[in-house]
C-alpha cells in the first residue's frame, strides 16, 4: 500500500522508487491505487517537443505466494 502525503499546498501524492534493472537509464517501479497495481515505466521520446515519455499499465492481480 502506497503512503499518500499532501504537498504544500494540500494536493496529495505518492512517491514511487524505481530501479533501472535494464540498465537503459530508465527505471521503473509499482504504485497500488485504490486496490489495483499499476506499473509505472520511463522512456526517451523520440518526438519533437517531448523528452520523456511515462507509460502506466494496469497489472493483473497475482496471488500471494504463501510461507509454509
């Protein structure tokens, strides 16, 4: 479960870690909202006016693996 803060003024936001084991340079990282996962990756844009581009794909619920 994501940590949900308010900024200063008062709008809320979750901090994501991301970990680039591609090594691209782009990392990525998971944020739960409102009981779905989602997958949030970076790219370079190869477009006029853009830099980067961040995709967020919804990820299908997986069971939990279970410590016995």
């Amino acid at each position: 479960m994501a940590n949900v803060k308010n900024d200063r003024f008062g709008n809320e936001y979750v901090l994501i870690g991301c970990k680039d084991k591609k090594g691209n340079g782009f990392g990525y990282g998971f944020v739960e909202m409102k009981g779905q996962l989602y997958k949030v990756e970076a790219s370079e844009a190869q477009k006029d006016g853009y830099t980067h581009w961040v995709k967020l794909t919804k990820m299908k619920k997986r069971q939990k693996s279970s410590n016995w």
